[in-house]
C-alpha cells in the first residue's frame, strides 16, 4: 500500500488512468488486503477502484455477501434487523452493475448460500422494491427455518424485467446432497446470463472432491438451458446423475467451448449426443469438449476414452433417422434407407472431443504414467 500512495504523491498529474486502473486490478483483488485502504489514498483512487470493485464482484465469504445485501436492500430488498414497530433506514444506490461476479467461499447447509446468491441477483434484475426478504431469511435473526415461510420472495418469473447480464459468473464452493434447499439453484441462476460460467471444487487440484453432487445437477443443467449468452462452460469436481436416468447434457446454441474436469459417472452417450447435436445442426456452434480425469463411473474405475464416445456417438446416430440423413454417405434407392457414414461421426468425435489424464492416484484406479491424451 505504500507503493500506491507515493504513486499517487509522486504521478498523480501524470499518470494514465488506464495505467492506474490496471495497478488497482491487482490490488483489490487480493484477499489479503482491506481494499478501503486503496480508495482512500486519494479521489483518483476512490474513483477508479469503486468502479472495479462494483464491476468485478468478488465474495469470499457468506457474511460478506450478507453485508452487501444489507448494504443495497431498498433495491428490493429489505433484510435489515429493526425493532419492533421501526422500519429499516432505505439502502444505498448500487453505483454501477457487475461485469463479473466470483462466489469463493465455504459453503455448508446452514449458509443458504444459493438464497443470498438470489437475493443478489435481484438486486439488479428487479424493476421496484415490491418485494422484500427479512432479517430472519438471511439467517441474522432468529434462525433460518423462517425463510420458507417468507411470502413475498419474487419468483424469476414474476416483476423481473431483464436478466443479469454478465462477462462472468465463477463458482468455487460445495454443494451438499442433503441440502433441500437445492431447487434454488435453478431459481438462482435463471437471473443471470452469462458469456463464461464456471463452478469448480474449493479444494486443491491435486485432491479429488466432489463440489457439484448429484442432486444438485439436474437444477445446474436446468439453469444452464436458459444462459442464451454462454460461449465457455466449466464444470470440475461433478458427479452426474446415474439414477434412474442419465441427465442430458444441456443443448445451448452459443456454447463453443466444454471443460469438465474430476468428474464421475459421466455417460459417453450424453456427451457424444452434444457433439453430434453441434454436427448436425448449424445453429450449434460447439466447437470443443475437453475430458480431464473423467471417469464412467467412481475414480477407482477407468476414465473415458475417445473411443468410448466414438462407439456410442455411432449408436445414437444409427438410432436416429435425423442423424442418419445428415451423416449418411448413400442412398439406397429400393427402401430409401440411409446408410450411415460411421468414418463421419468418428470424425466429428475426433475433432471436438478431447480426453486428458491430468492427475494420478497414488495407488490403484485407472493408471496413466504421464499426463496424455486418452484414445
């Protein structure tokens, strides 16, 4: 902090603000540091780094984000703690709206997180402060059973104009399966619209978690079927849905680029539909799915392979006429079958699809030697 303040005694006349702007990128940011003490140093200063912190939203923590919503409640919201017969002070102005937003924090069953998350996402979605939340709903009362019986919580389809519109949204916590809480997931995130989504596991790469379990993904793939504006998507730590049926992966028109990554019990046949969706459809424009340390089934068993996906890419496509007419090399003229092009659809698998082993149990499972490409 004290290169900053003789930057400013010493270049404040001189210095670009973009220059300025980029030091304050790497300053605030850092988790370590009370970014106040930033934005007092000077007006320049104050300026520039409000505009980054209220841009690049960033929460480490389920208190911070409480503060924050109590902070800008009137926009909506009214999760003040007040007396008997008083009514909350109205909240501040929110100065501007986020290009990003980052959740990195620890998350169990008792944080609610995925309500306050909703409760964030209205702040800039909602028209009027028609609707409010109490004290008791956030938790800072007298529990957090009350937030069932809150009334007046809008639905995302009810007085909410436009959706959020994000550079990007970046989850880093758990989810929990005997959370019940879950359906918020996709009531949550139906508020957004983002161009790069992301939620990964809180944990160190090397150590193998799940962070998106089960129950939690058929709200996640439903929240994910609306984002009209996604180009990137990554998933890591993720056990998908075995019982009773594999859920499909969602079919999103402006997806280009997949990354899932320590992910368990993933079906070859729900990927392979995806590329031979983007194969076959010109609205699709996926362009790539990288597999890193996936696996069919638990991590003792093996990863999949490309060739898993070939094999059932070939399946689908010789179950579905669309596909065949779309992948077939011949017409036979007598029964007006299509004679599938299996080459083709291998082909199409092999461009977009790409299977990595990235880290390696010490003992057992499915062994690779040296980080590769799977085949």
């Amino acid at each position: 902090m004290t290169v900053l303040i003789q930057i400013s005694m010493s270049m404040m006349n001189t210095l670009p603000v973009e220059i300025l702007e980029d030091i304050l990128a790497l300053v605030i940011p850092l988790r370590h540091l009370n970014p106040t003490s930033a934005l007092l140093v000077c007006s320049t200063f104050n300026a520039v780094g409000r505009r980054l912190l209220y841009t690049h939203l960033r929460f480490y923590s389920a208190g911070q984000l409480k503060r924050f919503l109590l902070c800008y409640g009137s926009n909506g919201l009214d999760v003040a703690p007040c007396a008997k017969g008083e009514t909350s002070p109205p909240g501040r102005t929110i100065p501007c709206p986020p290009r990003t937003i980052e959740f990195d924090l620890a998350n169990d069953i008792a944080t609610r997180l995925f309500y306050h998350m909703h409760a964030l996402f209205l702040l800039y979605t909602q028209p009027s402060p028609a609707s409010h939340l109490n004290w008791d709903a956030l938790g800072g009362g007298l529990g957090v059973d009350g937030l069932r019986a809150v009334p007046t919580m809008r639905s995302p389809h009810s007085g909410v104009k436009d959706r959020l519109t994000l550079d990007a949204l970046r989850l880093r916590f758990n989810s929990h399966t005997q959370d019940t809480d879950l359906e918020m997931i996709s009531r949550a995130l139906m508020l957004v619209n983002p161009f790069i989504f992301v939620w990964t596991g809180p944990d160190p790469l090397h150590h193998f978690s799940i962070a998106i379990v089960p129950p939690a993904v058929p709200y996640l793939f439903k929240a994910l079927q609306g984002f009209s504006n996604l180009r990137e998507l990554k998933l890591t730590h993720i056990a998908f849905v075995t019982r009773p049926n594999p859920i499909a992966f969602p079919a999103i028109p402006s997806l280009e680029k997949v990354y899932i990554g320590q992910a368990t019990f993933v079906n070859p046949e729900c990927i392979s539909a995806a590329v031979l969706l983007s194969g076959t459809s010109p609205e699709f424009k996926l362009q790539e799915i990288r597999l890193v340390d996936a696996y069919k089934e638990s991590i003792w068993g093996p990863r999949l392979r490309r060739s898993d996906l070939e094999t059932a890419a070939v399946g689908l496509a010789q179950q579905s006429g669309t596909l065949q007419s779309s992948l077939a090399n011949e017409i036979v003229s007598e029964t007006s079958e299509f004679r599938l092009d299996t080459t083709a659809v291998q082909n199409l698998i092999h461009e977009r699809v790409l299977c990595q082993a990235k880290s390696e149990r010490i003992v057992g499972g499915d062994r690779v030697e040296f980080k590769a490409n799977l085949i």
